[in-house]
C-alpha cells in the first residue's frame, strides 16, 4: 500500500508526533506492506508533484520536535488568485494527477479548517483520504480537542504569568494579545489559566466602557495593576452590528496595527491609566509539543492508521468523551467551531469574577 502524507495550514506543535503516530502503527502492524511517501509543504506539493519516499529512520526522534518535518504552505484554495497562478480547477486536477501518477492509495492529511475543505473536495474526485485535526486554534468542528491548542495555551498562559510581576511593579494595565483566529478558545483558556482580569473573546463582543468599568472596580479594591487577554479575532459591540462590508471597510480604515492597540486607546483615554499591549504572536506556534499534545498526536496517528488499515477512508479522527472516533469528513469540512457564548466555561469564568468584557 502507498501511502502519501502531508501537512498543510499554519503549523503547530504536535505534527511531527502525530506523523510518527501514523507511521509507527503502520509500520508495526502492515510491515513490508506498506510504503510512505512524505509531500513537502502541504497542497504545493501534492500540486506539483513534490513528494519522497520516507524510511522507518525518518520518524525517529521526532516525538518532541516542533514544526513539520515535511513543511507546509497555506490552503491552495480561497485564497487571492494571482494573475500568474493557476485557477482552482487547474490545481484540483494537478493534485489528482500527482495522486494518479504516484499511485497513492491514501493520503494522510494534518491540517485545520481550510485543509480539511480541500481534504473534503480531494474525498468527493475519488481520493481515499484520511485527516487529522490540528490547530492551536483549536476551531475546528467534530473534535472537542485539535493538537497544537494545549501547547499554546501552556505558552500563552506562561506569556501572561510573567506580565503579572511586571505589571504590578509598574502599576499598569496590560493586553496580551492571543492567537486564535476567529474562535476565542485559546485566550478563554490561557485567560483562565493564567488568571486574567477581563477576557476579550471574538463571540463575545466587547465593549469599551465596560472593560473600563473593570479596570477601575480593580484599582479602587486596591488592586495595583489588571491584565485584558484580548483575542486577535476580538469584536465591539459596535462592528458586531455592521455588515461584513462595512467591517471589512471599517478595520481597513482603522489606523492601529491590530484590535488590541484600538482597545489600548480606548482605554487610555476612558480611564487615564497607562496601558501597554504585547502580542507573543508565532511564538504560540513554536517550540516542542506539550506532554498533553504529544499524547493526543500519538492517540490520533494510531487511530488514523487504524481508519487506513480497515479501509475507513473519507473520515477525520476526532476526539469525544476521551475516546477517538471517525468522523466523516463532508460533515466537518467548511464548518467552525466557535465558542458559545452561554457555554459552561465562560459561565464559570464569569463565577469567578473575571470579566468578558461586555
Ligand atoms: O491558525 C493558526 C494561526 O496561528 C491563527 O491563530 C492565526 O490567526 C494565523 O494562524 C496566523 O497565520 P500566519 O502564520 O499565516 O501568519
């Protein structure tokens, strides 16, 4: 069996493990029966026929490392078509040439949201297909958990900690800006871990006078300094109520580099405090999968090799109830998994006297 692996989207801690996963149980339970084929940089490979023959050797020693082994590029699709690219269709049929030439009789997909409505599309020409969730997004639908998200919250939490020492020394306010797209998942989590005062979420749009009010509620208790963990993909309640094209116009006119510098003016100016804002950005991205994450990839690589042995192609392996399960892939392609609003843990973070800023 011929088996072409690839990672595609942004990258994430946890891919490499995942990899291995995949390939160790193959390897242990197929044997000589079963070759692997590594595409460098996700779809761009597939496009344009860029793909190796992989040893057992090759997945070695990748348990911890951070990145891709095979490197990766952004989804080939909905994205800005440059005069001098190919039109979809064109890559489309590429991918399903390379698929046909190599004589793949699989493909192992590891990608988010865009890389599973290629995945789908690639499943709905013919190719066997079966994917795996990763994003420190953690936004994808059918999974309670993709790999990546825990190692970033562990990073963006530790990003917080140490803005607690400095911010008190200085008596100040701070937004931390998190990653996250549109889903607020990432800074729910780290705001909670690492004990921000006000947590900013894209669901949940914020308002200004109310992240004010609580920033003055804390210094007139005494406390000397508050921390707003804003995500990247933040909201006010202003741009909730606009239409997309008059969003789009407003954040092309809006004269900050990012959401978390606006908020940094608004606050200024409602509450006189200094405020200082600091975006660990990739950061969150990089390094070696937390233990958590090393265990979820292994758990998901074993499962995805199960799915190929057995024939269970077009499914995406998903994390429910601590158990891994197949989940088919036109039921996860093209939907989001934001956080709801009402959710049980943005209850709880409210119990606990943290503000969501609305
Ligand atoms: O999807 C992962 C992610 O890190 C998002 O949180 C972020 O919005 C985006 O990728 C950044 O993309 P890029 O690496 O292309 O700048």
């Amino acid at each position: 069996m011929k088996i072409g692996m690839l990672t595609s989207g942004g990258d994430c801690q946890g891919l490499n493990a995942a990899l291995r996963g995949v390939a160790k149980t193959l390897y242990n339970e197929m044997g000589k029966g079963v070759t692997l084929y590594g595409i460098r940089d996700g779809y761009r490979g597939l496009i344009e026929g860029d793909y190796h023959e992989m040893k057992p050797d090759d997945f070695s020693d990748i348990l911890t490392l951070g990145g891709t082994i095979l490197g990766t590029s952004r989804q080939p699709f909905k994205q800005m078509q440059r005069p001098e690219e190919d039109s979809e269709q064109t890559k489309l049929d590429k991918m399903l040439k390379t698929v046909k030439k190599a004589g793949f009789d699989c493909l192992v997909i590891l990608g988010g949201n865009g890389t599973h409505k290629t995945a789908n599309l690639l499943r709905e020409n013919g190719v066997n297909v079966v994917t795996l969730p990763k994003t420190i997004d953690n936004d994808l639908w059918g999974t309670e958990l993709t790999f990546g998200f825990q190692s970033a919250v562990n990073i963006a939490s530790e990003v917080i900690d140490s803005i607690h020492s400095t911010a008190f020394s200085h008596s100040r306010v701070f937004i931390v800006e998190i990653m996250g797209h549109k889903a607020g998942w990432l800074t729910l989590h780290a705001g909670i871990a690492s004990g921000a005062d006000v947590i900013v979420i894209p669901e949940i749009p914020y308002s200004a006078k109310k992240i004010a009010q609580a920033i003055e509620k804390r210094a007139k208790d005494g406390k000397r300094f508050s921390i707003i963990a804003v995500a990247e993909g933040a909201v006010s309640r202003e741009e909730a109520a606009m239409s997309k094209k008059e969003f789009k116009a407003a954040r092309e006119a809006m004269p900050y580099p990012s959401v978390s510098y606006r908020l940094a003016a608004e606050l200024k100016e409602l509450t006189g405090q200094e405020i200082r804002v600091t975006i660990p950005g990739h950061f969150q991205r990089g390094g070696a999968p937390c233990a958590a994450d090393r265990v979820l990839s292994s758990r998901f690589g074993a499962a995805a090799a199960e799915l190929i042995r057995e024939g269970k192609f077009g499914n995406m392996v998903a994390l429910r109830d601590d158990k891994i399960v197949a989940v088919p892939l036109s039921e996860v392609a093209g939907k989001l998994k934001t956080v709801p609003p009402d959710c049980e843990i943005v209850a709880q973070a409210r119990a606990l006297g943290l503000s969501m800023g609305d």
